[in-house]
C-alpha cells in the first residue's frame, strides 16, 4: 500500500514540476537586437523569432532593399502568398540610429509599423509613424 501511495505521490509531482516549467516557446528572443549602428528594440509580444530579428536589424543597417523588390515582383518562394497573397502582420518597432549628428542630440529614433507575411519571409515593408533625435550617445 506505501508503494502505490508513494508512486502516486511521484507522479503527481512529476507532472507539477513539467506544468510549472516553461517550454521552449514561452522563452521570448531578446527584444534589442544591435546591428553595426542600428538598434531596433521589438515588442514584448512580438512573433518573430531571433534569426527573423538579427535579419531584419540587419537590413535596416545595411539599407537593403532586395526583400521589398522580390515581394514586389511576385517572386516569395511560397506558392500559398503567390496565389492568395501574403498574411500580412504589423507590429511596432523603434529604429535608433546612433551618431548621425555631430552634435547632441546626436542619433536619431524612428518609431513604426513592420509589416511582414506570416508565411513567407520575403515580404517586408516598414510604416514610419515619427522619428526624432535623442540624447543616446556623447559627443566625441
């Protein structure tokens, strides 16, 4: 009878311990992604991944528009957005271009809407709601 309590006991722990315990998708990528001189801060409920972050930060910096030139042509790489169109998702990122000015305030903070597909990665378009400068890095 002390063994069929004690296992029943075990397995009730067990499983409290795995509900408790957060998965790998409850664990949120890092929310500030630097690039070079960019710094693009996402949301706190934001669904793309850490690699999609990097990328995107990544083509702020280097100004790269080959991703809306290919949206543009038709040419995702998904049949589903080339037939029906792309899934579109918005949400709010802020943009901080460090050292623009030569003097303070020096770099210059972009707020907007990043509109990308949720089923292709090809489809990226960037909503500016209001930039100004702020006071983030000294003078030299």
């Amino acid at each position: 009878m002390n063994r069929v309590v004690s296992l029943f006991l075990a397995i009730i722990l067990l499983v409290a311990v795995c509900m408790i315990a957060p998965s790998a998708a409850q664990i949120k990528a890092p929310t500030v992604v630097d690039y070079g001189e960019i710094t693009v801060i996402f949301g706190e409920n934001s669904s793309l991944t850490a690699k999609q972050r990097l990328a995107i930060a990544k083509s702020f910096a280097l100004h790269d528009d080959e991703r809306e030139v290919a949206a543009q042509r038709g040419l995702t790489g998904n049949i589903i957005c080339n037939i029906f169109g792309h899934k579109k998702i918005s949400e709010s990122i802020t943009i901080i271009e460090h050292c623009v000015r030569a003097t303070n305030p020096r770099c210059l903070e972009t707020i907007g809407d990043l509109i990308t597909c949720a089923r292709c990665s090809s489809y990226r378009d960037f909503e500016e709601l209001g930039s100004y400068y702020t006071f983030c890095c000294p003078e030299d």
